[in-house]
C-alpha cells in the first residue's frame, strides 16, 4: 500500500516520464516534417547542379536542338512580376492588417477579415482567370503588368492577415502608454505599434513572395511566356515557373535537364531571400537589445 510520503515521489517520477515521452515524440515530428524537404532539395540539387553555369544564368533560351541556352529572360521576368504584385499588395495588405489589428472590434473589420480569410483560399488558377477577363481580354495582350496583378491577389491575403496577427502581439500597454503622452492614434500606430511587430511584418511579405514566385497558372492565362526579354511591362513575359512546367512536360533531355536547373534556381532565390530577411532582422534585435 502507498503510503502519503511517497505519493509526490510517485507523481514527481510520472512527470518526468511523461515529459520525456512527449519530447521524444516532438523530436520524431520535427525529424519526420525535415525528412521531406531534404529530399526534395537533394534531389533537385543532383538533377539541377549539371545545367547551372554562368551561360545558363545569363543567356537567352534556344531551342531544343541547339546547344547552350539559359533562363536570363525567365528570372528577369519573374522579379518584374513579383515586384509589380509588391507594389500593388504590401502598402494594401498592411493597411488592412492595420485596420484588423487596431479595429478588430468593428463589425467592418470582422467582415472584412472574414472575405480576406476567403480569398487566401481561393485558388490561384481561379485569381488567374479573373484577371485575364479584366485585363487580359479587353486589352487582347498577355503582359507582365497583368501577371503582376494576378500575383498580387496572391500576395495581398497572406500580407493583410500575417500583418494583423503581428500588431495584435504588441502589448496594449505601449498603445496606451503612447497616447497617454498625447501621442495621436495614426502616430501610435505607425511609430510604436509597427515598429514592434515589423518583424511579423516582413516575415509575411517574405511569405507572400514566396507563395507568389512559385506561382504558375496565374501567369499562364495573365503573362504566357516569351524567348526573349520584355521591352515593357505591357508584352508577354518569360517566368521561371512557366520555363519549368514547359521544359519538365516537353520531350528533350536537354530541356528537361535546364527544368531542373531553373526549379534549383528559383529554391536558391527563395533561400537567399530568408536569409537576407533573417540576417536584417537579426541585427536589428540585436541593435534594440544593445540599446536597452
């Protein structure tokens, strides 16, 4: 029989079983989610490190039976349109975050957030289609200002709504801590309100460029494709997404092999960028740290 004395050894005993149990359990997770990803990159890399070289990277594509060709055309359109959609989606998504974040009591913001939680589901094909019959079609012209536009409805949702969830961890306390001062509302909010949660801010934009540089049916029926490099934003545009689907169905080797050249690229693109993004914001923590 257990006597009282040994009743908190007993329990004391199960918790760390059970927390080792439950630690064990969160180690297997993270390993079994990593698995995947490393080998996918490790499989794009072996397929796609033959096709890189300085050539690759700066010339123009060629057809299949002719020997060199690159994907220079490609990666300059696909910032093009990432940078048309940037311009479009982040002033928008911020200010709605804003105003989910600060406003979220109105019954505005309640609806409004609902529709954006909507259209982050919509899928990009869908998005695509909408702006081939507003822009697309009346114009009769595939552009990269049009595939900018259908990648900013990508971009806009994940932004607005990454960007709310951010100002809303910024304590209340320093909101009115600053108007206590006599700091007016719009002040508040751009000086202390985003200047600490800008760190959630730039991982959604992060997050949004990413979702939108990987995206291909939105540029099929908005900005088709092109051999060469666009004189305006308002001709068909070349993309790394599209060169890789046209290149990974089509019959060549030879294209097939610049596929996966282009598909390591555009990994490479997306990881420079986080780094980038984590280094910047890595020092300026660290900046504030030293301060205080």
């Amino acid at each position: 029989m257990t006597t009282k004395s040994n009743l908190p050894t007993s329990i004391s005993l199960w918790r760390k079983i059970v927390n080792k149990l439950m630690t064990v359990l969160v180690i297997i997770a993270v390993i079994l989610a990593i698995i995947p990803l490393i080998l996918i990159l490790g499989d794009v890399f072996i397929r796609g490190a033959p096709a890189l070289s300085i050539g690759f990277l700066t010339h123009l594509q060629k057809p299949p039976n002719v020997s060199g060709g690159g994907i220079a055309n490609a990666i300059v359109g696909t910032f093009t349109m990432v940078g048309i959609a940037a311009l479009i989606s982040v002033p928008i998504g911020i200010g709605a975050g804003i105003f989910f974040s600060e406003w979220s009591s109105s019954k505005i913001s309640t609806v409004s957030g609902f529709m954006n939680d909507v259209l982050t589901g919509f899928p990009s094909i869908v998005l695509g289609l909408f702006v081939f019959v507003i822009i697309v079609y009346p114009t009769k012209q595939f552009s990269a200002f049009a595939g900018g536009v259908a990648l900013s409805f990508v971009m806009l949702p994940i932004i607005a709504r990454t960007t709310g969830e951010s100002l809303k961890l910024v304590p209340t306390t320093l909101r009115e801590a600053s108007m206590a001062l006599g700091i007016p509302r719009w002040k508040t909010v751009l000086r202390v309100v985003i200047s600490n949660g800008k760190n959630g801010l730039l991982t959604g934009i992060l997050l949004s460029v990413a979702r939108a540089t990987g995206e291909t049916a939105p540029i099929l029926l908005t900005a088709s494709t092109s051999i060469y490099f666009a004189k305006s934003i308002f001709q068909p545009t070349a993309s790394l997404t599209v060169l890789i689907y046209n290149y990974a169905t089509s019959p060549y080797a030879s294209w097939q092999t610049q596929a996966w050249g282009a598909a390591l690229v555009l990994i490479l693109i997306m990881l420079g960028l986080n780094l980038l993004v984590k280094l910047t914001v890595g020092r300026n923590v660290a900046g504030k740290r030293m301060d205080l």
